[in-house]
C-alpha cells in the first residue's frame, strides 16, 4: 500500500509540475506575441507622424477610436499608446524587420512560437548588444519595459537590467529598487556579457505573467464569445468530468 501511495503521489506531482510549466511556456508565449505587437504599434504610428506630418494630437483619437472598435481591449490608452511610440524608438530597428511585419506574415507559427519569435525580436536590436538580448526582450512583462524605458537610457545597462528580470524573477517593485540602487555598477563589465542562449524562465516571472494586467486584456476573448458561451464551455465539461 505504501508503495501504491508512493506511485500514485509521483503520479500527481508529475502532472503538477507538467501543468505548470505548460503554463509557463504559455504565458511567455502569449507576452512574446503582445510586447512584440506593442513595438508594431508603436512603429505604425511612428511612422505615420512622420510621413504624413502628424502630431502627437492623434494618439488621444486613436485611443477613442479602438476603445470603440476594440471594446474588450484595455491596453489602448493615450498613456500607453504614447509608450509603445517609445518603445519602437527605443531600440535601433532594421529595414528588413518592419519589411517583415509589414508583409502581414504572421510572428511566429503556432506550432512553435518560443523558437521563431527570437528571430523576429532580434531584428529590433544591434548585434553589438550580445547574445540572448533579443530573448530578454521577449519574455519581460509590459510593466517591466515601462520602467526599463523611462528609467533607464543607456541601452546596454537597460538590457542588463533586462536579462536580471527574467534571470531572478524580479517583480516589478524590485526592478525600479534595483534600478533606484544602480545595482549594475556593482557588476563592472558584466553589462554587455550577455550569455548564447537565455536561460529557464524564472518560475516567480512565469506566475506573475499569469497575473499582468496587460496580457489578461491582451488575451481577452472576442466581444461576441461572453457569458452565455462561457456557461455552455463550463456545463460541457462539467457534464464530460462525470464518470
């Protein structure tokens, strides 16, 4: 019988663990996709400011514009549409990677977004900035860019910063702590020693994906799927869980 228990508490543990870090691999995928749409944004309305002459009077009229066409979104603020018009300008961006985006082809396969959004991001930053930058970029929460952006203007410290985030699972109070600390002073020429490959995702990073406002808007489902199909989703498995 202690044996039975043993196996069958293995058991669990197993599929604990498998559950978690599908969870996991999902939220970074869904940030990856949102920070890489934010940048997009970003680069659109950049781009149509300079071209057509226009002024920063536009992004109130945008912002009212997709509250009503997108009604389920809430990520399309003045403030934030304003941020993501920083974040486009705050990394060196190549020819070849706004021909790409604008081509209408999507980021990344279903099938395997972690492994062709990298591709995508490291357009977006110089290859001076180190092995692994265009990972960090990818996997760090929206609120955690924010900061890096209005805190942080020397590009290679700001990755650095970057790459602690995703390291140590710093939440955001912690971040704007260390960055307050000037904690990478204390680490000398580490700044741009950025490694090959990026490593596990920190699993307290991970959770707090789960939770970020940002990506919870982001991932809302469309206006017409709401409660009454919710109910129905709920009452079919509920109904396929009984023995």
């Amino acid at each position: 019988m202690t044996s039975e228990l043993a196996l069958y508490q293995g058991l669990l543990a197993d599929i604990k663990a498998r559950v978690r870090h599908a969870q996991h691999r999902a939220a970074l995928s869904a940030n990856a996709e949102m920070v890489l749409m934010y940048w997009d944004v970003g680069r659109l309305i950049a781009a149509r400011q300079q071209d057509e002459g226009w002024g920063t009077g536009v992004i109130p009229r945008l912002a009212v514009d997709l509250k009503n066409e997108l009604p389920e979104q809430k990520g399309f603020s003045p403030r934030n549409l304003s941020r993501m018009i920083a974040f486009f300008r705050a990394y060196p961006i190549l020819p070849q990677a706004a021909a790409k985006l604008e081509s209408g082809k999507p980021a990344a396969s279903p099938a395997a977004p972690t492994a062709i959004l990298p591709q995508a991001v490291a357009k977006l930053v110089p290859p001076s900035a180190g092995a692994g930058s265009s990972d960090c970029l990818l996997a760090v929460p929206w609120s955690h860019h924010i900061v890096l952006i209005e805190k942080v203007k020397d590009f290679p410290t700001r990755l650095w910063y970057a790459r602690q985030v995703v390291e140590q699972g710093w939440s955001r109070e912690t971040l704007t702590a260390q960055i307050k600390q000037r904690a990478h002073e204390r680490q000398g020429t580490a700044v741009t020693n950025f490694a090959t490959t990026l490593p596990e995702l920190h699993a307290n990073l991970a959770t707090g994906l789960l939770k970020d406002p940002y990506l919870f808007d982001f991932l809302t489902l469309e206006e017409p799927f709401h409660e009454r199909e919710l109910d129905e989703e709920r009452s079919q498995r509920s109904e396929g869980d009984k023995p």
